[in-house]
C-alpha cells in the first residue's frame, strides 16, 4: 500500500470509528511498554503476549488486499466472520423456539434423544403445534381401539425370483458410507442393528470391516461409482461384487439411481479424507479424489436395469435386489415399471428418497431446488404399483425425515411397507445438528475422520442408544395402530391421513391427491391421473415418449 493511502486509511473518513480496534490495541501495547520503562519492572513486558496479538492482526488486516471489510474495520471486522461460526450454535440454543430449526426443530430432536436414552418421551400440557396452520396433518383414530393389535413389525422382502427372501423392520438405518461417517459411528450402527435386529445400510461407499465388525445385517448400497466392486477403469466388476455380495451379512442388494440431497449429481469425497483404510474399502487410490459420476454405466435403460439387476440377484445368491430414487420425471419411474412388466424380470422393492433427505453436503441449487418431495414421491410410486398390480410384491419403502412413529405410520398410509432413517440414527448417536457433515470437524465424531474427534464416540454406549431409539419408535408405531383400531401398520391408507387446507377446512389425502385402483393402469389407463406420465413411458429408453 502507498504511504499516501495508508495514511488516508488511518486519518481520513471517521478514522477513528473505523480503526477503534486498531487504536485501543496500539494504545494498550504503547501503555504497557511505558509501564515497563517507568516502573523498571520487565516482567510487565509478558503482558504483550496478550496486547500485541490484536495489534499485529489489526495491522495486518490494514495492509492485506484480500478482504475489504477488514482492509477497512481492522480486527473488528474478524467478530463478523466469528459471529457468522457462531451463528448456528447460538440459534439452536438460545434463539430458536421449539417448533423452530431446520431441517429438524429442536422438538424433534429431542424426541430421538429421549427415546435413545431410553428417558422419558412423554409431552406435558398438550401440543405446541397450531393445529389450525395448513401444515397441520394428523391421523384418524377410532372410537373402538385394537390392544390385540400384532406387535410384529416385520416385512417379507423377494419375489418368487429370490431364493434368498429377507425379514425387514419397519425402520432401518438409511444410507450413510464410511468415509462419510467415521468408523466408530459405522461400528455403533452396526451394533445398534445387531442388538435391535433391524438393518443398517452401507451407503455406496462399499462395505468397510466397520460394517461387518459386529455381525449387523446390511444392504449393500451401489451407487455409479460401485465402489468395493469396481475396476480399475470404475466400470462394474461381476467376479468382485459376487464375492462380497455373499457374505452372510449381507441381506439386500440396493441400486442408487439417485438421492434426495443431491438426484442427478455423483457424489465427491475429497482426496484429503481418502485414507488408506477409505481406499482399500472403496477401490481406489489413496489420496485421490472419490468420485460418482452422475449416470450409471452398467445400463442406460429401464429394461437394462432390470436385466442388471436380475444379474446381481444371481451373482449374490438370490438375494432382494432393490433400487432407490429420489423421483424426477414421473415418465421415468412408469418406464421401470413397464419394464418389469414386459420382461416378467422383477425388481424385489423400490425405496423412495424425498428431497427433504441428506446427512452430508450437497450443492444448494440441488437440495433447495431439485428433486420431488417425498409425500409426492412417494404416492407416485404407489399408484404406479397399485395400478399395475405389483404393488405387494414388489415392496416400497420411504426415506426421509423420519423420526417418530407418526411418521412412520403416515409414510404407511401412503403406500411404505417400511422406513429408512438416516438423520433420525444420527441424532441417537449424539448428532447435535451443527451442519458441519462435510467439514471434517464434526463436534461429536461422527461425520469425521478425525481419530481424536472419533475418540468422543464410544461405540458400545452409542450402539445401545442406537437400538432403543429404534425400539421405542416400533413401539410408539405400535401404539399408534392400536389408537387407529388396526391389525398392523399394513392396514394405514390415504384415507386415515388428514392434512388442514385452512383454519376452516381440512381434507383426507386421498380428497387432494389421486389414488388410482389396483390394476386401473393396465384396464383404464386414460381415466386415471397418471395417464399422460404412463403413455410417455418407454421400457427401452428413459427418455420420454411422443405422444399424440
């Protein structure tokens, strides 16, 4: 900087407002350098430890040509970049209220919390929330409740294709990999579903010897990047997934087409957190930057992900073989459906992502504006099964957002056999929301690498907060059922989930969205809702087909 400018910067334009910070800490430091002189006392000069410090950044931040705010509010401007990494903190402690927060309120997280600890989850003096708001949305009960109501909250997961059927709980661990997730939270999960009896998915960073550490049932999870079952070019590698895909551990086999945080984009683990273990887990080279490419390679039509799935149901035993999406073009999702009706091949079970699902970072052009909630995700596939007869064997899962077994119930309502949580297990892990997944610093050890951040996770003590989360939640499901007078949670339609339109009125789901009948789509596809999506429906292409 010229002498002239530095100048001007130091005595012109409200000097003194702008560089207070500048002026009391060169005012401090000359303070304690004539103390020292006047009194004959050294031992003062020590106070410089702290007085110079300020003075040094001030004139650094005077100098420096990077940052005009601070060029301009020497020092004080750095409060602003503090406040700004405080702000989060400070939100959830003292500003918000308990219907406030996002993407969970502090309501529901304490609920996960209570409910991990195994403490007491009851809500004194009645409900917080305004049930005259239009957000409001509640289940119907019945006048003559059902306490005979079967407590067994599993789901047959195959079709007659499957030799290897599987037994799933109506809540899961959803998606998360290692890498993104440290070990011990890995290990925790795993020992969570163990001891719960419920599954844990992998995640498409491959399976880790975290996953495999305590005997957890999986779902291997394989995304465009088929990390733990690539070659070296990242194509799909028959011979290495056969190997892993039958170890007993693995139960379901589940194809990522897309999530909810981010469909459409691969996701990216930066090379600095590929550890050797990382590497030797998913395929890779150490220290290179892990990416999924956007689009698979194994196939690039509905018919072809049929037939690859088909293949990986053979390579792993027999095993369910699944996909999961987050829903774009409804056209897309009919074309897999048509698919399988043309080729007789089926898929075992379908889980749908909302767009409101994610644990780690995502571009915020793609988790804030691409991607179909999940509510209408969810429909859509219902009615896609339902009205093509396939609804029951081929399953449907939910996933997103889940932390209550009012969710879970109202996920069945619109068609879920089952729920997949991922946020929800984090938070019974000890996850405190400080949306720092992708920083690698992670408060509570569990999105970090860090072994010392790590060392916070003691995962016997977690695995078990993990499993009485997922017990109490069945049980709150099971409660539930009972209230509304049912056999199970297989027994939950449209019709028992009520959403407020305004203050004065409020409408059954099945009154604001279309529900189509079984087999409508095959018998009367023109008189459904459906009928332009379905005749756009191409099983050999997803591209949309021309219509008149």
């Amino acid at each position: 900087m010229a002498r002239s400018s530095l100048l001007a910067a130091l005595f012109s334009d409200h000097w003194v407002g702008r560089n207070v910070a500048l002026w009391i800490a060169a005012a401090v430091n000359a303070a304690v350098i004539v103390l020292t002189v006047w009194l004959g006392t050294p031992w003062i000069l020590l106070t410089l430890l702290l007085t110079a410090p300020p003075l040094i950044l001030a004139l650094v931040d005077l100098t420096q040509t990077r940052h005009s705010l601070r060029r301009n509010y020497p020092f004080s401007a750095r409060f602003r970049w503090f406040f700004e990494w405080l702000r989060p903190y400070l939100r959830s402690y003292i500003v918000e209220s308990d219907l406030d927060g996002r993407p969970f309120s502090h309501d529901e997280r304490a609920l996960v919390y209570a409910r991990a600890k195994g403490a007491e989850d009851a809500h004194p003096f009645g409900t917080e929330l305004d049930v005259y708001s239009e957000e409001y949305e509640w289940l119907a009960h019945s006048m003559a409740p059902n306490p005979d109501a079967d407590p067994d909250n599993r789901v047959r997961v195959g079709t007659d294709q499957c030799t290897q059927p599987y037994d799933a709980s109506r809540l899961n661990i959803s998606a998360m990999s290692f890498g993104a997730l440290g070990a011990n939270a890995i290990e925790a999960l795993n020992l969570g579903a163990r001891i719960g009896g419920f599954y844990h998915d992998t995640g498409e960073g491959g399976v880790s010897p975290y996953h495999l550490m305590h005997g957890g049932d999986l779902v291997w999870e394989l995304g465009s990047g088929y990390f733990g079952c690539r070659d070296k070019d990242g194509r799909f590698d028959p011979p290495r997934f056969a190997e892993t895909a039958q170890n007993s551990a693995i139960k379901m086999i589940e194809i990522k087409l897309s999530q909810g945080a981010k469909p459409g984009h691969g996701g990216l683990l930066p090379g600095a957190k590929v550890t050797e273990e990382i590497a030797r887990t998913r395929g890779v080279g150490v220290g290179e930057d892990c990416l999924s490419p956007a689009a698979h390679s194994a196939f690039s039509t509905p018919r072809e992900l049929i037939e690859w799935a088909a293949r990986l149901r053979e390579l792993s035993g027999g095993k369910p073989v699944g996909v999961k999406l987050c829903v774009g073009y409804p056209h897309e999702l009919m074309a897999v459906i048509k698919a399988m009706l043309s080729s007789g091949v089926h898929l075992d079970y379908i889980v749908i992502d909302g767009a409101e699902g994610g644990t780690g970072a995502a571009p915020s052009e793609l988790s804030d504006s691409v991607g179909m909630p999940l509510r209408e995700g969810l429909i859509l596939a219902r009615n896609a099964l339902v009205g093509t007869g396939l609804k029951g064997t081929v399953k449907l899962a939910a996933s997103g957002k889940v932390t209550s077994g009012a969710a879970l119930a109202m996920n069945a309502a619109l068609g879920a056999d089952w729920c997949n949580a991922a946020r929800g297990f984090m938070f019974s892990l000890g996850c405190v929301q400080s949306m720092r997944c992708h920083t690698d610093t992670c408060p509570t050890g569990i999105a970090t690498q860090s072994p010392a951040r790590q060392r916070a996770l003691v995962v016997p003590d977690k695995a078990q907060r993990v499993a009485r989360f997922h017990k109490n939640t069945l049980h709150a499901l099971h409660e539930m059922v009972v209230a509304c007078g049912l056999d199970s949670p297989d027994q939950f339609s449209p019709e028992h989930l009520r959403q407020r339109i305004n203050a004065a009125e409020m409408r059954s789901i099945n009154e604001i969205y279309p529900f189509v009948e079984p087999g409508q789509l095959l018998t009367d596809a023109p008189g459904t809702a459906l009928s332009r999506w379905w005749a756009q429906a191409d099983p050999d292409s997803f591209r949309r087909r021309a219509t008149a």
